[in-house]
C-alpha cells in the first residue's frame, strides 16, 4: 500500500514525488517512457526559473529525478491501463498486470503531439516524418527539412534545426506567429529559415523517404509542391486521459478538471502538469502544479486515512 501514485515522470510528477517522498509519504511514481517526459525532447530551456544560461532538457529533467529520487521517490518503469477506486483505495494496474494500491493518485501523464492526419504521415512516421527535433535533428545535416506550426515549440526547434539541415520551411496557417517575441526574432534574422504564411499541408510524398509536402494556401487555395526530406510537426497537444474511462470529468478538450487545489471528480485523485486543463502549459507551472497536488493530497490522506 503506497500513500501516494503518481502516474507520469515530467516535470509535474517528479515534482510532485518530490514533495510527497519528502514529506514522508511512501510514494511510487510510474511512467512509461523516459522520465521527464516531454522536457527530454526540448534541446535548450530558457525560461525556467534558476538558470540564467539556460539548460539542456535532458541535463534538468535528469536534475529533478535525482532531486526527487534522494528522498525516497520510487520509480517503475510502466504504463498504466487503468485506475479503479474501491472504497478509499486506489488500484492502478500496468499493462503488463501489475497492480499498486494507493491512498491517493496524481495524474501527471501529459500531453501528446497532435497529427496533421494527412496522406503520408503515417506512412512516412520515422522516415522523414517526425515529432521530436532534438531526437532526429541530426538526420538530416545538409538537407531541406519542414515545420509546421507556429508555437513556441515549432519556433524554437526550427531554430535548432538550423544546426543540421541547410534549409528550414516554417509552414504556418496563419499570416503571425503565436511564439514569444524573442524567439520570432531568432527565427526571422536566421537565413537558413523561409516562412511560408497561411498555408497548410495536406500531403506527404516520397518513396522510401520524405521527397515532398504539398502545401494549400488557405487565403488563395493555390496548391504547390515543396521539396524537403524531413517534416516536423508542431501543431499542439492530445492529453494523455485515453486510459482513464471516466475514473473523472474531463473537459471539451479531453484534459482533466481540477479545482485550485488540483482535485479531480473523482476522491483523493489529483492532477497536475499538461494533462489538467489550464491557460498556460509551461515546465514552470508544472512544478507548481506538482506542488500543489502534493500537499493537497497530503491533507487528503490526513483526514481520510
């Protein structure tokens, strides 16, 4: 019997572990992929709190599991399939059959990239079609790649992507961008990068790889063809709730609906992080969510147990 779950290893769940283990809740924390979770995939971060040079994703992810690991933090590597309540108890149950009893769970599984859902995508997902810059920037060195999306993240990794490849396509719907004001800044004094506005793909190309996108202007309905070898794809985030079969209310989007305290629906169930529907979604808001879900279940299992 665990005093806390928590499912998912990005910045809102290790921060979560953090607090709890520290307060001397027995606390498990799973996660199916690497911990840290989408931070891992992010090459530089600028912008959270603490370091004024910045740091890779990777190198803070790993800081915060070690942080959280030193006081008594426990990790499964696995993926959950289902989460149950019988009475006060929680049961989260793995894939693979394994089940945890808790007193309190919190949910910080996160968020997925979202598909364009074109012709090709599927078909070319890891032959020139990809999701993550820092994972295969290196693919493509001397070659013309693709973003779409107009976000901080296609933003920034499209500047890192100039690192590798010779020429960098920023395709965006729109005639703006929705980025930070200084990562427009880097991308448009770039020269290896070219905007092509108000434009949508609506097909990848290629044989045995990434040969073209075709690309709909969506102000003129002009069609025209763009060679490149590699597309990455930025257009926002599916929440991780697929699993949880009504355990609690979701909103329109699919993301969790939590109070101030990150409560859920659903008793001593909490969430925090990108997974919990929120305005902003940000490393720096969720370790304040972390936080917050801790401490509430914490004062959860105080009068309940």
């Amino acid at each position: 019997m665990y005093d806390v779950v928590i499912v998912g290893g990005g910045p809102a769940g290790l921060t979560a572990g953090l607090y709890t283990a520290r307060g001397k809740l027995r606390s498990l924390l799973l996660e199916h992929g690497l911990t840290g979770g989408l931070v891992t995939t992010t090459e530089w971060v600028e912008n959270y709190p603490g370091f004024d040079e910045g740091i890779l994703g990777s190198e803070l992810a790993q800081k915060m599991e070690r942080q959280a690991t030193r006081f008594g933090l426990e990790i499964v590597n696995g993926s959950v399939s289902n989460i149950s309540i019988n009475g006060k108890i929680k049961e989260v149950t793995l894939d693979s059959g394994q089940k945890y009893e808790a007193k309190s769970v919190i949910l910080a599984t996160g968020a997925h990239p979202r598909n364009l859902k074109v012709d090709g995508e599927d078909e070319f997902r890891g032959k020139g079609v990809s999701y993550c810059a820092t994972c295969d920037g290196a693919f493509f060195k001397g070659e013309q790649i693709a973003v779409v999306g107009g976000g901080d993240s296609a933003i920034q990794e499209a500047i890192f992507l100039t690192k590798f490849a010779e020429k960098v396509y920023i395709i965006h719907r729109r005639d703006r961008l929705r980025a930070e004001k200084i990562l427009q800044e880097r991308a448009f004094s770039n020269s290896k990068i070219e905007f092509i506005w108000d434009s949508v793909v609506e097909k990848i190309a290629g044989d045995t790889g990434v040969k073209a996108l075709h690309v709909r202007n969506v102000k003129t309905d002009e069609k025209s063809s763009i060679d490149v070898q590699g597309v990455f794809v930025y257009i926002g985030y599916n929440p991780n709730t697929g699993f949880l079969a009504g355990l609690a209310n979701l909103d329109e989007n699919n993301y969790l609906i939590t109070d101030e305290n990150m409560a859920t629906s659903a008793p001593g169930v909490f969430a925090a992080g990108d997974v919990r529907s929120k305005p902003l979604k940000q490393i720096a808001t969720a370790v304040g969510d972390g936080a917050t879900a801790a401490l509430a279940a914490e004062k959860y299992i105080e009068e309940n147990f």
